[in-house]
C-alpha cells in the first residue's frame, strides 16, 4: 500500500485539496450523524429493553463522532451543517433502502454495512493530512458493536438455521447498495472525487485493489458471523 | 403542600414502600428510555442538520437520566429491565398516540408533553425516602428543550399565525393523552397506586389538587408558546 520512499502528507494550504478534505468531513460527519439516528430507531426492534440500550449506548458513540467532526470543520472556519447536509440525501437513501424489517437484519446492517464504509474511509484517511488523518482513524474507531451482533446474530442462526440464507442476502445486498450510493456521492462531489484521485493518495493507495479489499473484509466479515457472503 | 409538622420520610424496608418505589423507577427509567428514542425520531422532522442535532443532544440527556434509574434499581438488587420493562407498552402506546406530523408538533409535544409527566414525578418524588427524591429531582431536571421550543415555536408562529390554532389543538390532545395513560397505568400497577396514595405521600401532597396544579403549569407553558390551552 505504500512505497519505499516517505510520500509527503498533503497541505490544507492547498485550495483544492482543502476542499476535498471539507468534503471528506461533510459525507462523514453526516454519516455519522444519520448513523446515529438510524441505529436508535432501529433499536426499537430489539427484543428486550437491555439490548434496546446497548444499541443506544452504540449510536451514542456515533453521535460523538458526529462532534467530533462538527469541531473540526468550525475550528477549519467551516459551517458544518452545509458542509454536510450536501450529503444528507444519498446517505437518507441507502438507508431507506436498507431499512431492516426486523432486529437481526439490524444488527447485520449495523456491523456489515457500517463497517464498509468504516474502511474505506480508514484507508483513504491514513494518506491524509496529519490532522485529518487522525481525526478520521478516531471517527472510524470500533464502538462496540462488533462484539454484540457476532454473538447475537450466530446464537440466533443457532436456533434457527434457516436464518442464515436469509441474512446471507440481506449482507449482499447491503454491500450493493453501499457501493451504488458511494459511486452516485463520488460523481455529485467534485473536490471528494478530486481528492480520492488526487496524487497523495494515489501514489500511495491502489484503487483498483480498494475495491477488492473492501469486499474481502466485507466476506470475512459475513463468516464471522456464520453468514456465506 | 407540606404540613407544618415535619412527616419522617418512608423507608426503603417497608416492603411495600420499597415494591411502590420500584415500580415508580421502572415507570421513570422505562419513559426517559422511550423519550430518548422518540426524540430521536423526531429530530428527524427538523428542517436543518444543525436543529437535528440540538434535539439529539437533549434525547442523550433523557439516555444519561434512564442510566442513573438503572443503576439505582441494580444497587437496589432489581433487575431494571425487568421493573421498566412492565411499563413500555403504556408508554409505547401514548406515543403512538401522539406522533407528531411535522417538526413544530414534535417541539410542543418534547416540551409541553414532558413536561406534564415531569411535573408529576417531580411532586411525588418529593415526599419520598431521601435518595429516591435526590434521584427523581435529577432525572426531571430541564435538559435545554425549554428555551429551545418557546424561542422555535413562537417564532414560528410570528412567520404564519394560523399555526397557532393547530398547535393549540395538539397540546390539548398532549394532556388528554397524558392523563388517560396515567390512568391506566396507575390501575394496573398496584404498588404504584398504593405508593401514590399511601400516607406519607397523602399527608404531604394534596392528590385533588394536584391535577389542578398539573393542569395550571400545562396552561403557563401552552402561554409561553404563545398558544391558547
């Protein structure tokens, strides 16, 4: 992933750069915040009160994320709400089309899909300016949920079975929506799409393999959870 | 309110002052979960980003309330789930009742319709063993939906007058939802009836007119709000 040779990090000096970067935080901080509101309503369809609030406790992580960015972009002079409500539509989109009918699909959109997402934006953040770079490594830091859903979602197969095929394309298909949704944000964004394709990050990061990571971490894991990806 | 002579406070070894005590927490931890959720939901009524996260912030206030009735009930040796989970579907259902139809109703009903509960617990607690009131005073302390609502909702209605009427229609079905699920929870939750009318609650507080009293604050903020009761 990275030459021999120490690339130099970008400059927010950079105009274009910096824009990419104001973007960057806009998709993710209203990702984070839509993330946050999704994971609550989707807590009403657990089965009992205490895992009601466990997936409270994890949205609550997700909406300090949220601050996190909103900081950031009023320390860079920025107005976060129209950095990020630029963003709002798509992310409203993929999760109206991947509304979860019942608590088990939940937990898995809220593992599988979210952590998609999560390394992507890892992966490009690590090439970042410094600043940026750790803000993003904190903001895509793991909230606990990892745990929770592996043991509630295999414990579950375990009663059921028949489960597993059902969840197995409920995971498929929110992969697909992910992909379609980023790739419709990369086309509407401009100085995003600038920045992922900009030279420290290509010099640095092979896009083509992005792709192919992403899915690998993606089936490992749906086989963590017992799912065929 | 109170008699001159001071009354001793109950104690938490009556057994049936304890099982009251208990159910009265389930009842408080149970609502400021489900007022945490529905906040949430609401917030996303909100015409901007940056109002949506104003309302999220006051929903973790109701999040930080249910912890501290949680912890309260596990060092009380109940199980909170358990005690609170008696009490989700009354609650459940007034807010079905009461699920606001655009951001302004979801403002009055945050404001104006929890406040009713809060004003409730607020006397009650009072007059109870000494941690149950410093508890039940913290968890109906304002978390910053006051000055948010009245500054929101009149402005509102200064930019179009005719809400006024609508709006006033709706706090009325507030309080007439309020008090008909207060009913049928007292009436199927014994020790919650019995705390409420037992003597050292009835010595200290005047059940007859604490309606009246309810009812009096319920009109002051519906004037507040620029809105007729």
């Amino acid at each position: 992933m990275t030459t021999d040779a120490p690339v130099p990090r970008p400059s927010l000096d950079d105009p274009a750069y910096r824009q990419g970067v104001i973007e960057l935080l806009g998709l993710l901080g209203a990702g984070e915040y839509l993330a946050f509101e999704r994971l609550v309503s989707e807590a009403a369809l657990a089965p009992s009160l205490s895992q009601r609030v466990r997936v409270a406790d994890i949205a609550q992580g997700e909406l300090g994320h949220h601050r996190l960015i909103r900081d950031r972009l009023l320390e860079m002079g920025v107005d976060p709400d129209e950095a990020m409500s630029a963003f709002l539509l798509p992310l409203e989109s993929y999760h109206r089309m991947t509304a979860p009918s019942d608590w088990l699909e939940g937990l898995v959109k809220a593992y599988v899909g979210d952590s998609i997402s999560t390394d992507f934006y890892r992966e490009i953040g690590a090439v970042l300016d410094e600043r940026t770079a750790v803000l993003v490594a904190e903001v895509c830091s793991e909230l606990g949920q990892t745990a929770v859903v592996i043991a509630e979602v295999r414990a579950a197969i375990a009663r059921d079975p028949r489960l597993a095929g059902r969840l197995a394309l409920w995971g498929r298909r929110l992969l697909g929506e992910m992909l379609s949704q980023a790739q419709s944000v990369a086309a509407q964004h401009d100085g995003l799409a600038a920045l992922i394709l900009s030279e420290p990050v290509t010099s640095q990061i092979d896009l083509v393999g992005l792709l192919e990571r992403l899915t690998a971490a993606h089936v490992a894991r749906m086989t963590a959870l017992g799912l065929a990806a």
